[in-house]
C-alpha cells in the first residue's frame, strides 16, 4: 500500500493522468522487484520508491508525442532495469521490444515479464549494432527510443537501422545538450533521418527534453558499424 500511495502522489503531482488501478498495482509490484533485486546486481543507482518514480514519470513523457499513440512497435535499446520499455509496455497495449547486452540484467526482464505476466513484451539479449543487421528486426519499429546511450550520434548510428521508414527515434536529454544536438544534427542525415523537433519537460522542477527525429529514407547497410569503431570514429 505504501508504494501505491507514492505512485498516486506522484502521478497527482505531476498531471499524469492516464493511469488506471491496474496499472498502478503493477508498477507498485515492479517497484518492489526492482528494488529487491537491485541489492544483488546494481541494475539502477536508485535505491527508495521515491527515486524509481522519477524514472518512471521520465519513462511516461513519451506518452505525450502526438505520434506515438499512432504507433504499434516500439524498440527501446539499452533498456537496463526497463526505462522506458518496461513502463511503457504496462501502461499500453503496444508490442515493446527491450535490447539489453548485460546477460544479468536481462535475467530481470524475464523476472518482470513473468511475474507481471507481461504480454507483447519481447526481450533480447544481445548487442544492439549486432542485432541491427538481423533482417527480422531491421527498419521493424515505428519508434525507436533511446534513454541510456549517452553520445547523441552514435546513438542515431545505433537507432536509425531499427526504424522503419515513416518512424521514429526518440532521444531522451538534459538541457545541457539540446545547443550541441542543433549544432550537429546534420551530421545524422546520413542514416536517413531528417524532420526534428524538441519536446521540453519538467520533473521535480528539472527541465528535459524529448528529440524526436522522423526516418525519411533506408539507412546504409553498412551502418551501424561495429561498437569499437563508432567510439573511436564518431561520424
């Protein structure tokens, strides 16, 4: 009862109010898996209700792109304890699809996905640029979200493979980057990306932003290229 409690104040807080009893009952019971197995393996740096539901809301914003609720796929990379594949696959009926290279995490996911009793909820556990190649997952998402990989362009380089023509990526970033992402973003054309735009949020009186970017045309086979060659080479 106590984390249903927090849930609702936070969601009350903060205008979120697409929520329904299930939803809070499952989150609350994510919460608590979260937070038990995080004593064993470090799967996030928060360690109380309160901290988790910060994530939680960064997680949601999505939910208020206008296209989003007109699409059906979404691919969330590096996804660790599952922000913002888990929530979002909670929250919708849409088919979410996690990519997580850390084999401990993903052990989690599975936890999750099973004692939520979790539906159109896929799980892979493998590296991104590896997957990317796969032809049964390449240019498949109408949305591609990225919260963790923290270099913008290489993160476009991983994500842009995945989208289908006509999708989306979404980048989630703070203020301190916005200025360097206008700066450099024609060097993601080359992944046939183009058509951008910044959704601006607060939580806690913290401002952040959304980049959402619409994928126009095919991206090169060639990319994305192997992991050590994006860090050394940053196009």
């Amino acid at each position: 009862m106590k984390n249903h409690k927090i849930i609702h104040l936070y969601f009350k807080r903060n205008n979120i109010n697409f929520i329904n009893n299930n939803h809070i009952l499952l989150l609350s019971k994510y919460i608590d898996l979260l937070l038990d197995w995080n004593k064993k393996i470090r799967l996030t740096s928060s360690s109380s209700t309160r901290n988790i539901m910060k994530h939680i809301l960064d997680s949601l914003q999505l939910l208020k792109l206008d296209f989003v609720s007109q699409c059906e796929t979404i691919l969330d990379i590096g996804t660790g304890a599952g922000f913002p594949g888990i929530i979002l696959n909670i929250i919708t009926n849409k088919k979410v699809s996690l990519i997580e290279s850390n084999s401990k995490k993903c052990l989690f996911l599975k936890i999750i996905k099973s004692n939520l009793n979790l539906k159109n909820l896929s799980i892979y556990n493998e590296r991104a640029e590896k997957l990317a190649h796969n032809i049964e997952l390449r240019e498949k998402f109408d949305i591609v979200v990225s919260r963790a990989l923290s270099n913008f362009i290489a993160a476009m380089e991983l994500c842009a493979p995945f989208s289908k023509i006509g999708g989306y990526i979404i980048y989630y970033l703070s203020d301190k980057i916005k200025d360097y992402i206008e700066k450099n973003f024609d060097k993601i054309k080359i992944f046939g990306l183009n058509d951008y735009s910044f959704f601006q949020y607060y939580i806690l009186n913290n401002k952040y932003f959304l980049f959402n970017v619409k994928k126009i045309c095919k991206t090169p086979d060639k990319y994305p290229r192997n992991y050590n060659k994006i860090k050394k080479n940053i196009i």
